[in-house]
C-alpha cells in the first residue's frame, strides 16, 4: 500500500470540497429563490432535499461498482454528471422564471446523481492509499475540505447572488469541472483488492462486516448522521433569521453564515492530525464533541440573547469538527479494500439522507416557534452522545491486526527452536 502524496491528496480533497457547494452554496440564496417562483419556506427546503435523497438512494450502487471497476471511473463521471445538473437547473431558472420550480427539482436531482459517486468513494480512496495507522490525518484533511466549502460557499454562493440568484447553479458546474480534471490527472487509481464473484456474494460479505462490527458500525454511521443533519438544519434556519430579523443578505449574509462552518472546518483538521497520534481518544473525541454542540444549542434558548446565539452556533461547528475525523476512520477500516466502496456509500448514504431532511424539518420547526428547533436539535445531539458513549467500539471497527487488508498474508506467528528439550515445546496456535 503507497502512501498518496501531498499533491495527490490535494486533488482529492476537492472532491468534497465541490460536492458540498451542492447545497451550502444554494442556502444564502433560498429567501430569493423562494419570492422568484413563490413558493413557501418547506417547498424551498425541497431545493436541498432533491439533490440529497436522489444522491443517498444512489450511492451504494456507486460504491459497488467502485469496489468492482475502480474508483477515478466512477468518481470521475460523477463530477461531471453534477455539474450537467447545474447546467440544467440554471438553464430552467434562466428561461422559466417563475414557472421553473419542477424543471429546477429535476436539475438538482441530476446533481444529485452525480453526487453519489463522489465523497464516499474518494473517503474510500484514503482507505486505499494509505495504511489504518495512517488514515485518520488524511480523513480529517478530507472533512475539512468539506468544510472549508461550507465556509466558502456561502459567501460563494452571496457573491455569484449579487448578479442573480439563479447563477449560483453554473457556478456549480464550472468548478466541478475543474475538480473533474484535478481528480482525473492528478490522483493514481489504487491498487487494492477489487470485488469478484457474484452480486450475492459480494453482498454477503459486506453484510458480514455489519454483522461482525455490529452495533460500533451503525452507532459511527448514525453519529455522523446526525452531525450533519443537525448542522444543515441550523444553517438553513441561520439563513432565513438573518434576513428576516436584521434584513442582512449578500456578502454579510454569507460571512455569519461561516462562522459555524469556519470552526468546524478549522476543528476537523487539528482533530484529524491530533487523533491520527492518539487514536485512543478518537471515541472521547467524539462523545466530547457532541456535548458540545448540545450545550451550544441550548445556550440560545435558555439565554435568548444574540451574544449567545452567535456563541451557540460556534459551539455546534466546533463540535461537528470534533466528531466527524474520528468517525470518517473508524468507518472507513471496519472493512477490506474489496468492501470498502460500500460501506463508506452506506454511510454516505445515510449522512445524505440526514442533509436532504434537514431543511423542510426545520422549516417546519420555525413555523411552530422560534426557539423549538433549538430545543430539538439539543435533544437529538444529547442522545447522540449517549449512543455514541455507550455503543461506538473505537477499538473494534479497526481490522485487527493493525488493519491488515483482505488477500494480505497472515502475519508470522513465533515458533520456539527446534532444539529445545522435550517436554519444554507447547503447540503453537492462536
């Protein structure tokens, strides 16, 4: 297994980057798409949920055939299926106006087809690159990739708004593009263990990496789950408070919007780096940091002061930033090379599915009352620190053995002289 280097990894790292621009860099522009086709504050969260679930419903498959055919033929395709759905979307708010809400839906679900062979498999790309003891540094570096484009892509998003809301979607695909070709030239196809046989079969094993991980597995991919479910809801309540409370839009807009996003970015890097030398903390970790983000929520409606709302948000990016490198690691070694594809796309997937229901949810939520998303979210991010404490085995998702791949050979086992007297030999075993 050769280690990546810098500039490979940095190729890849704009995978996440541009994938998430998908959804971050629409929300500072949803109160103008909202007026432009009429459309109620759920309806404009479907803007959101339209590329999300298309993407988490098709992305095992592209974890199958990433475990299969490689990962660049599928990761590839998919940038640039993305930005065809950005084409698409922008072309039909450019021509409809405010007849191209449907036409828009189906744009962004093109975009999210393309997005499912996107993230996931370049986190199972680290896998491949580089060795178990070596991956959560790189993974983090991934995270904050991803979330250096939630800082950017607000103020992206507010810049390219300024013109028009609906360029916001060309600004989509011109860089996905230029991803595409980052990706294409500059990162090596790894050579790991691609799956055989049969479609039963293939399945069969990765539900025995389920099954052998059991519930350490699912409790990772729930936590990470809910980290961004919680975030994405908050964002999108973020942006529709700053305009309606203080009229704020544009660039300012966009700038209070990173402020979350900046900590989680900034979070998951020295995290990836930190839980890289101490992996037996990555479970404190990640406990710690979803206490965290409960206690910042709850700052906001037990304290009902600006001051604190701006604190409490900070408080949920720093500890999103906590949680998520240690996850990304734990996941992404619960498997061999052969499987890796689609476990990270099943926890893709499910991550997908918490971004696409965060938006209408919480849109739901404000009609109700101002301070009831807060109480919710604080709820769910406490209980997740419950299931997370009781239930992730950071030292069991690992491979044992130090990770050792699928095909490898077994390690040596110590066997006593042949010299030695007899009686003093024991028979070697496990």
């Amino acid at each position: 297994m050769k280690t990546a280097n810098p500039w490979q990894l940095a190729a890849l790292c704009t995978v996440p980057f541009i994938m998430v621009l998908g959804n971050s860099m629409l929300i500072p522009v949803l109160p103008e798409l909202r007026q432009a086709l009429h459309v109620s504050k759920p309806q404009a969260g479907l803007m959101i949920t339209a590329f999300s679930i298309p993407a988490a419903v098709v992305i095992a498959v592209a974890g199958f055939f990433s475990d299969r055919y490689g990962r660049k033929v599928i990761m590839v395709p998919g940038i640039l299926l993305y930005a065809l759905g950005g084409v698409l979307a922008g072309t039909a708010a450019w021509l409809l106006r405010d007849r191209a809400f449907w036409p828009i839906l189906a744009g962004r679900v093109v975009q999210g087809l393309g997005a499912a062979g996107t993230a996931p498999i370049a986190m199972a790309t680290v896998g491949d690159l580089f060795r178990p003891s070596e991956r959560t540094r790189p993974l983090g570096l991934l995270e904050a990739a991803n979330g250096v484009g939630k800082v950017v892509s607000p103020i992206l998003g507010s810049l390219i708004g300024l013109l028009v809301w609906w360029m916001v979607f060309y600004g989509f695909s011109v860089l996905a593009v230029l991803a595409a070709a980052a990706v294409w030239f500059g990162v090596p196809e790894p050579k790991y263990e691609k799956a055989k046989g049969s479609v039963g079969k293939y399945l069969g094993e990765v539900g025995g990496v389920f099954k052998q991980r059991g519930a350490s597995l699912l409790a990772a991919i729930w936590c990470g789950t809910v980290a961004l479910f919680v975030l994405f809801g908050i964002l999108f309540f973020l942006s529709e408070y700053l305009e309606s409370r203080y009229g704020m839009d544009g660039i300012p807009k966009g700038l209070v919007l990173a402020i979350p996003l900046g900590a989680m970015a900034l979070t998951s890097y020295f995290a990836g780096a930190y839980l890289q030398e101490r992996p037996a903390l990555t479970k404190p970790a990640v406990v710690t940091g979803f206490t965290v983000g409960a206690a910042g929520l709850l700052l906001i409606p037990l304290l009902r002061a600006d001051w604190f709302f701006f604190v409490g948000i900070t408080l949920l990016g720093f500890g999103t930033g906590l949680v998520l490198p240690g996850l990304n690691t734990l996941v992404t070694s619960a498997g061999g090379s052969a499987e890796r594809g689609m476990i990270t796309a099943v926890y893709g997937a499910v991550r997908f599915f918490g971004v696409a229901m965060g938006p209408p949810l919480y849109g739901w939520l404000m009609g109700r009352s101002k301070f009831l998303p807060f109480w919710f979210s604080a709820i769910l991010v406490g209980l997740t620190a419950v299931v997370a404490l009781f239930f992730v085995r950071a030292q069991r998702l690992p491979r044992q053995g130090g990770g050792r791949e699928k095909g490898a050979p077994e390690p040596q086992r110590w066997a006593p002289p042949e010299d030695l007297p007899a009686g003093t030999r024991r028979p070697v075993g496990p």
